[in-house]
DNA sequence: TTAATAAGTCTAGCAGCGCTAGATTGTCAC
DNA sequence: GTGACAATCTAGCGCTGCTAGACTTATTAA
C-alpha cells in the first residue's frame, strides 16, 4: 500500500518546507517575524495545520535550530587548514564559530538564545550537537588535562565573543584581536 | 514655584515604581509576563500612563538594566577578597560575576540579552556600565599586555559560561571547575 | 469669580499574536 | 452509493503593544 507511503512523504516535505519558510524568514526580518500566521501563508496552508506537524512555535524553532547543529559541526571541521598547528587549529575552529555565528545570525540564535524546547547535556542530547562538542573538543584536547571542562569553558568563550558583538557590546573590528589573544592564553604551554 | 518641583518628584517616583514593578515581575515570572497592561495595574494608573515615561516597552526593559549595571559594578569590586593575589581576585570576580547573572536571571537578561535600546561601546554608553568594565579591566591588567582587548575577552567568557549554564548546555555543578580552568589559564605567567 | 487654556488621565479600540473548537470538505472501503 | 474517517478550513478566544480621542482636573488670565 504505497498511499500512506506517499502521503508521509508529502508530510514530511511540508514539514521540510515548514522549517525552511522559518528559517528564511527569521533571517530576513529576524525571529519575531516568523508567526505562525505568517508561515502557513508560505507554504499555502492554513494555520492549524502547522500544528499537525510542531506541538507549538517554540518547537519550530526548535527545529530550525536542529538543522543548524547538523550544519555548525562539519563547518568547524572543515575549518581546520591542513598541517596546521594544534595552535592553528584552535584559532581555524574559533573563527570558523564566529563567522558561523554571523552569517547566520538568526540560525545561531534558535540553536543557543531563544527557547527551542531542545534538551542538552542530557542522555538525549542531539546526536549533531554532541558531534559539534566533540569538534570543538578536538582542538582544545591537546593543551588541557580536562577537556570536556575545558571545552565547555572555550566554546562559552566563543559562544560569549559571539553575543556580545552580535548585541554590539564590544567592538566587530576587534574580532580578530580577541581570538588571537585567546588562543595565545590556551595554547601556551604552562 | 515648588509646584513643578513637586510634579516632577511624583513624576519621578512614579517612573521608579514602574521600573521596580517590571523588576519584580520579571524576577517573579520572567520578562514574557511583563506587560504594559500588567505594569499598569500595578502601579494602578491606565496603560497610556506608561508611555509618558517610556517610548515603549523596550524601553522599560532598557531602564531596568541600566538599574543593573550600577549594581553589577560595586559588586564586581567588593567581591575581591582582602589580600587577594592577582589570580586570586580574578577568580573572585569570575565567580561573583556569575553569581549575579544566577542570582538576578531577569535583571541579567534586560542587560545583555535583551532589546534595551542602550547602546555600547559608543561615546553615549553609560558611566555604570563603564565602571563595570574598568572592574573587569582591574583584574585582567595583570597578566596581560593589551588590557582592552584582553578584558573583551574575560567578559565574553563570563558571559557565556553565563548563558550556556542559563539555558543548560553546561553543566552547573561544573561552574567552578571551568572557572578555576580559565584562571589558570589566564594568569599563568607566560 | 469666572472663562479659557493647558495638563493629566482614561476609555475604547486597532491590528496582530499563539492557539484551538467545531464545521466542512475530501478520500477511502464496502 | 453510502458511511466512516482523515484532512483541512473558518471563525474565534484571550492575549499583546500601542494610540486616538474623550474627558476631567488644574492653572492661568480677564
């Protein structure tokens, strides 16, 4: 019986499509835009049907921030040059999270700021969220004892870095600056 | 002509008691049960009232956390411990920093996370928040040679470490662990 | 003292929000 | 064809930030 094959599928795009209008649209007008108003007139349905498919708002947003884990991990580890220096490698990643943070702002913000319903650093813990961990761990491994204390604390570095100039704390053209700055600190040998 | 001057002591005191009121709310309920409807309800004046004083709500939240960053400041200063060596009263304000943002979750939110409308890091950012910064900048010194770019740094770390352990992406029972970790890495002497 | 003006405050309402009950339409097995 | 079920929509609730215009009170001028 392919018919309810079928219409899992067609389920699942609208979701797909769902998740896109949302994403696209928060990057466009920011987070608030996106009602659910405005996202069941994107994929030409009315409101209720949203849903069917997410318990409520939060929950696309929460997905929209899944997609966004599924893609922050493989970006930080293709951002490591090749025959780069443990040190290198520190300040690749650093960067790479920034600018991952700034080219997609509103991406970034569903996965870390707004409320998501998304559980972490628990038993279901995304399984792209840990691979994003375990990247960042990567870099941090070699010049600390404790890594996952250490990595916790380097991606609140960089996590901290990316919202304080988001919200215009401190100054964008030092950017630079302050990952080097950092990744001279960690990456001395004591 | 005491008049006005009595107009514009009521005028204040009311001012500080929508402020105060917003404060208790979003302490008690968070910044979502903040409303105009409610701050008006609670300082028993119409919702029209309220837009005398502030332009809009953003604006409420903006005067609650220029509350905060004179108090933040004084806090930062008193938490070093008499006697302290330089490492030591980097570690004391690390963590009196974080147990503001825990202890005043809401009051942390309307400084720097938020929409406030104040601006940073500019020629009209406010004396408070400066002396907070120069607080941070006082532990810092120290150990490093650009002072400005180096305090950027230790803050974005304590705001993140913050804010990752506000939304339970780090574990909280870690909390002094990274902080010990970023100090030792901080004020080693290169 | 009274009339005109100004200041202060309120009522009532707009457009939009997240969310949902209940009606309606379409699709299927029999 | 018909009854059952799923898919979908219309319409609406109670809330939001914000504001126009009415009204009431205080201040000034004649």
């Amino acid at each position: 019986m392919g018919i309810n094959e079928r219409k899992e599928r067609e389920k699942a795009e609208r979701e797909q499509r769902i998740i896109g209008a949302a994403r696209m649209l928060a990057e466009k007008d920011g987070w608030t835009a996106v009602t659910v108003r405005r996202l069941a007139q994107e994929i030409e349905y009315s409101q209720p049907v949203l849903y069917a498919h997410f318990e409520n708002r939060d929950a696309i947003v929460g997905a929209v921030a899944l997609e966004g884990f599924g893609e922050l991990g493989p970006v930080l580890r293709a951002s490591v040059r090749r025959g780069a220096s443990p040190a290198e490698a520190m300040e690749d990643v650093a960067m790479a999270y920034l600018e991952f943070a700034f080219k997609r702002p509103a991406l970034y913000e569903a996965m870390f700021v707004l409320p998501s319903g998304l559980r972490f650093a628990k038993s279901d813990t995304p399984q792209s969220l840990r691979d994003t961990f375990r990247a960042m761990m990567a870099v941090v491994e070699p010049f600390c004892a404790n890594a996952e204390v250490a990595t916790e604390a380097f991606w609140a570095t960089l996590h901290g870095l990316a919202e304080l100039e988001r919200h215009g704390r401190i100054r964008a053209a030092l950017r630079k600056e302050r990952v080097t700055h950092i990744v001279d600190m960690l990456a001395r040998r004591s």
